[in-house]
C-alpha cells in the first residue's frame, strides 16, 4: 500500500457521508462506496457504513441523469466521521449561509471534510478551504485559482490539509477508499479489494495527475524527457508567454530539435501545442468564472481579446461570449453555472 495509514488521524474513517449536488459525478460515487462495500464482504461485517446527504434531503440527479435518494439532510446529518461533497464546479448552497455554516460546524466538531472532482469548488464557497492547499483536477485548475485566489490548487491525485482531504477525480477516489481499508483492515485488505476490481496500480495520493497531450494517445509523463520539460515550461507560463528559442534552451537542446522532437511525439509544433494550452486554461475561466474577456485574455497571455476571441473562435467553433452563453452564472463574483461535471 502506497498511501500512509493515519493519513486522516489515528482513528480509521468508518462512517461515511456524501453530499450529493445536483449534477455530481456518478463514477466519483461509485468509486468511492464500492471498495467500502467489497471491503465489507471479505470482513464478513460492516466496517464501514454510508449515508447519501443532499442539502435539504430530497433526491439528486447525477451526471448520468439517475436519480438518487437521499437518506437525511445536510443539516439533520449526524454520527459522521467524515462528508465529502461531490458535485460539478458549478455546485452552489441553496441556502448560501446556513449550508456552509453546517460544514464549518462539523469541521469544528471533529468531522473530517473532503471533496472529489468539482466537489472542491463549494467546499472553498463555504470557507473551509481558505489558506489550505488542495487537489484540483487539471481541467478545472484555472477557474478555481481565478474564483479562489485564498485557496492554493495542486497538481496531485489527493491532498490532506489537517483534517480536509481533496482527491481531484474518480480513479483517486478510488485510491482514498482503498486508504481506508488499509487503516481499517491493513494491507491484505486492500490487496484482495484491489485484486478485486483489477485495480493493480494503488497510487500515492502525492502523485501527480497524468494531463492527457492533444493530437496523442499518451500523457505528459510518458513525452520524451525534452519534450516532458518543455510541456512544463509551458504549463508554468501561461500569463506570461515564453519564446519557444528560449524553451529549447532551458530543455538543453536546439529549436529545430524541439520542433521535430515535439511534433514526432504530439503531431503538433510547440507553438501550436503552447497556445493550445493557453485556450484551455481561457475556456475554463470562461465557463466557470465571470470575469471579463479582456481580463481573461491577460490571464493567458494575450495582449487583447480579439486576439484570444479570433483564437478560440478558431479552435472552438464559437466566440468567448458566446460559448459563456450557454451557461447561467447566479452572481457576478461566482463561478458559472454550467451543465459540464467532471467524472
């Protein structure tokens, strides 16, 4: 087992809850409550217990479009020893100060919080997450630094901070299961659960994410190592662009070499790939946060909106404004509403 027993306290996690938002992601559920469930048969007892919470107890409809009941309330959930919130990154409270209230109460009084995939953007709505660090999928990383500039987002599977552990999608909720049989059961536990579910590979919840390359079946950490170095560069300069000369040079080879290294391994330039990267950053704030076009456009790397406009119009088929149209936004300093849930 790769993750450390006691990463959550000395006690083991047994009694678990999920507070389910509309549209939460299905496979975030599934993998989180199976392995508990296996865990359970090979003891022959129940280990573990949970309970299904939305935040005024009705039902939940997942991303998939099934509904779920729901056993209690957020406000009437009790005998917890730990919540984690699955939803989109568009989750909001229905009620945006009892609901937050409760968690930080619950926080108080010694209930581990957490959160999957964009089930990390209301729990920082409610306040819990301010000056911690957290797992935020790849995908939604630049709208969460935009909306929650307190909060610092990092680049592993799984992040605790105190008793607050963010895993940043389905596969590492899976992971996180399996640590709660290890601190329940032990390791030969855990190896029969994996075994179980073919899931040979038990990860570190300080791995990083594996970020899948455009134009190719591989992920950054399986480029070449120029190329690898060069994607990095690139992911750690997206505000202010960097010249490609000058990436080659910090990648220790030529730009011809870089130009042929990185289109054998992605079918694309470094150019074309960097300003890629840019736009995908550009279309996350688009969606899920509401700042300016002009802003956003800075935020990239670009000297003006029309330049970004003309760029994502090409790569997107639609305008900034108008793929943000799509979308509903609740106020003018939340992210968007948005039907797209991470799984």
């Amino acid at each position: 087992m790769t993750m450390h027993s006691g990463d959550f306290g000395p006690a083991p996690l047994r009694r678990i809850g999920f507070l389910l938002f509309p549209g939460f992601p299905l496979a975030c559920l599934s993998a989180a409550v199976e392995p508990l469930r296996a865990a359970n048969e090979i003891a022959g007892r129940e280990v573990f217990s949970w309970t299904l919470i939305t935040e005024t107890g009705t039902q939940a409809v997942a991303s998939a479009g099934m509904p779920f009941s729901a056993d209690t309330s957020l406000a009437q959930a009790e005998g917890l020893d730990c919540l984690f919130l699955l939803s989109g990154p568009e989750a909001e409270f229905a009620d945006p100060v009892s609901s937050p209230g409760r968690l930080r109460f619950l926080a108080r009084h010694g209930v581990a919080l957490g959160a999957a995939a964009g089930g990390v953007f209301p729990l920082a709505r409610s306040g819990v997450l301010s000056g911690r660090r957290c797992a935020v999928h790849w995908c939604y990383r630049p709208a969460f630094e935009t909306a929650f500039a307190d909060c610092t987002a990092v680049d592993r599977l799984a992040v605790r901070d105190g008793a607050i552990h963010t895993v940043s999608g389905a596969a590492a909720m899976f992971d996180l299961s399996l640590e709660l049989i290890a601190n329940a059961l032990g390791d030969a536990a855990v190896n029969e659960v994996a075994c179980l579910f073919q899931h040979a590979d038990i990860r570190s919840g300080s791995a990083r994410q594996k970020v899948p390359v455009l134009q190719s079946g591989r992920t950054v950490d399986q480029m070449p190592p120029a190329v690898k170095q060069a994607m990095s560069i690139f992911s750690e300069n997206v505000e202010t662009p960097v010249g490609i000369r000058e990436v080659a040079r910090m990648a220790g080879i030529s730009p011809r070499q870089l130009e042929r290294s990185f289109r054998t391994a992605t079918g694309l330039s470094p150019g074309e790939y960097y300003r890629r990267q840019r736009l995908k950053a550009a279309r996350q704030m688009v969606l899920y946060s509401w700042d300016s076009i002009s802003d956003i456009a800075h935020a990239v790397g670009y000297a003006s909106s029309s330049t970004l406009t003309l760029h994502y119009r090409k790569f997107y088929g639609v305008t900034p404004v108008q793929d943000r149209k799509q979308t509903v936004v609740p106020d003018t300093r939340r992210p968007a509403r948005s039907t797209r849930a991470l799984q």
